[in-house]
C-alpha cells in the first residue's frame, strides 16, 4: 500500500486512524495492543503482512482456480432464423422438383371454406427463388438480433405469429373485395422481424444514451412493402399487418423486461 489507509476509528474520540498505529494521534487512547507487522508490496510501497493460514488459504484459493476448466464461449446458433429460412427452401425445392402448384404446397386461395390450416403454411409457402431469397435476407439480418434477446423458441414463435396473423388479416381482406386472390411467402414474417428488432434496439439505444442508425432499417422494410408490386403472391396487407404484430411484440416485451445490458 503506497499511502496510508484511514479505516480504525478511535472508540475515544472517534476519529479515523491509521491500522498501523497502537495509540491514537489525536486523543493518545489506545486502540490495539500491538501494530501490524509490515512487509513490501509487490509495488514497492508497504503492505500488512499475511499471516502463515492466510496464505495457504490464498494459495489453496489460486490453485483451486488454476484446476478449474475455462469454459470457452461459443456464439448460439440462430436456429430460429436458420428454420425459418431453411424450412420454405425445401419446400420450394421439393414442389419445383414435383413440378407441383402453389395450392398444393401451403399457399392459400381466397375465398376458402374450411382450409384454415393454410394460414398457418402460407407463410412458408413460395412462388419463387427470388421471393424467397428477399424475404430470408431480411430474416437473417434481423432475426439473430431477436434470437439474443428473446430467446430461440419465444423468437421463432413471434415470427411464427407475424406470418400466420398477416396472413389472416390479408384473407379477411381479399375477402372483402370479393374476388379470387392466391396468398402465400413470409413477408409478414420479414416485416415482423424488422418492426420487433427495430423495437428492442430503440429501446436499448436510449437506455445507452446512443442513437440508432434507422437507414438499414427503411431501406429493408421498404423493400419488403413494394415486393407485391413483383410477386404476385406477396399479398401488401399480409407483411402490414405481420410488421404491427412485430412492432407491438417489441414494443410490449421491452417495455415490460426493459433493455438487457
């Protein structure tokens, strides 16, 4: 210790004294028998010195450490993401192969009876390659982002929600308009991903007193909107209504568990 430490109080006058004193300077009371011995500190300054059971105990300590494995940390695998993507990638595979339609493979035509479970499928159901591959771009970026901070399962069965609730809300609206519409792809799931991520990383950049950067996240979101214009299937209500229950998801989960550090 390079400089002298104030943490024995004089039970006669009450002022702090230095350990290394057996009478106080300030009133001349005794307050203990005998002053520690002192040895040099590995910083040249003086220190108390350790008694025999203190060090074999400090030793015992640092060899117990020493014995113990280190448990190296190994980065999660985003398996939520990877099933999001990896599960409609076959599918896709498997009907291009059989030559099969969008129908028989989880899309979902409107107006339908008594099919409910296609809303549930659609979302993993995709005309083509390159609808599939924006969508699972979106979901891989922002995904992983979910995954870290929710969990897998809890992650996977969000996004899980945005397709079949956007969905949903796409057929009730086809419905309306009383015409022959084919609704099938995860942009509900892509917007969903990017609303909820958008979410907790605003929440967590002001718990921080940081600025989030918004750009990436209007250009991805932005791009997922517009695909109905390309893809016939690619319903414009079904990622709306997908990216509000992501952002709602967000909203609520942060506002309730508050950003994690």
């Amino acid at each position: 210790m390079s400089e002298t430490e104030l943490r024995v109080v004089c039970k006669s006058c009450g002022a702090e004294v230095s350990p290394y004193v057996t009478e106080c300077p300030y009133c001349g009371a005794r307050v203990r028998k005998r002053a520690p011995d002192l040895e040099r500190g590995g910083d040249g300054g003086f220190e108390a010195k350790q008694s025999r059971r203190d060090k074999r105990r400090q030793e015992k300590a640092r060899q117990k450490a020493q014995k113990q494995p280190r448990v190296r940390s190994l980065g999660v695998r985003p398996w939520a993401t990877i099933s999001l993507i990896l599960i409609p990638a076959v599918a896709l595979l498997v009907r291009i192969a059989t030559g099969s339609g969008l129908e028989g493979f989880g899309g979902l035509v409107v107006p339908f009876d008594s099919e409910w479970w296609r809303v549930i499928t659609a979302p993993f159901a995709y005309l083509s390659v390159g609808y599939l591959f924006a969508v699972g771009l979106a979901i891989a970026l922002f995904g992983p982002g979910l995954e870290r901070r929710f969990g897998t399962v809890p992650a996977f069965l969000l996004l899980f929600a945005c397709g079949a609730l956007g969905t949903l809300a796409a057929s009730a609206v086809a419905d309306q308009r009383d015409v022959i519409t084919v609704i099938a792809g995860g942009n509900g799931i892509a917007l969903g991903a990017i609303g909820a991520w958008y979410m907790v990383a605003r929440s967590e950049s002001r718990a921080k007193g940081e600025r989030i950067q918004v750009s990436g996240v209007i250009v991805a979101a932005a791009v997922i909107l517009l695909l109905p214009v390309v893809v016939p299937t690619a319903d414009f209500w079904s990622g709306v209504a997908g990216g509000l229950v992501g952002v709602l998801a967000g909203f609520t989960a942060t506002r309730f568990s508050g950003p994690r550090g």
